[in-house]
C-alpha cells in the first residue's frame, strides 16, 4: 500500500500522473497480475471486480446472488466517482482562509 498525502498533492504528482493521468485516487497496481505479468486498474468498480475474482472470495456462487453483486459492483461505477464532491469537502475543510459554516462541510 502507497499512502497519498492529497493536503500536499501527493496525486498531482509526475510519477502519479504516469500511472493515472487524471490525477484521482484510487488505483490498483498488481504486480502479479494475469499471466505474472504486473497488471494497473484505476476504477474503483474494476479494482473491486478484479480483487474479488482473484481472491475467489466476495462473489457468490449463486446465479441470482451473483447478479444482485454484479447490479452493486455497476451502481459504484456511478456513485463512485465522486472526486468533484471529495474536492468541494476538501477545499472546504482545508483550503477557505476564512471560517465556513459547518453545515457545507457536513454536506
């Protein structure tokens, strides 16, 4: 595990924006991905996805309880990425010299 320190744009950085150019978290880099051959996934679905087939753990056996799984893993595709939302909390929270009411950073 590689900690990014977002308040110091840890993510903005050159060797990160190789790895992801949109600069955003989360990313997945396997080393022993398929085939021994390192393997990077940037989407929080896909990470999910790839981790539970190759643990074989997390997806059921069950047709009908595997595709409510699959349903859930498509609705993070979606809600997931919520970097515009993490910015506004961010900047917010740590970027306003002067003080902001609570209720938007709650928000």
């Amino acid at each position: 595990m590689h900690v990014l320190n977002l308040a110091q744009g840890d993510q903005k950085k050159p060797d990160y924006r190789k790895i992801k150019p949109p600069a955003r978290i989360p990313t997945l880099i396997d080393p022993d991905g398929p085939g021994g051959k390192p393997l990077t996934l940037i989407q929080p679905w896909a990470i999910l996805y790839y981790l539970a087939k190759k643990t074989g753990r997390l997806i059921p056996s069950d047709p009908p309880a595997r595709a409510r799984t699959h349903q859930w893993l498509g609705e993070t595709a979606s809600a997931s990425d919520m970097a515009p939302t993490a910015q506004n909390i961010f900047f917010l929270g740590n970027r306003i010299p002067e003080r902001v009411p609570e209720s938007p950073i709650k928000f």
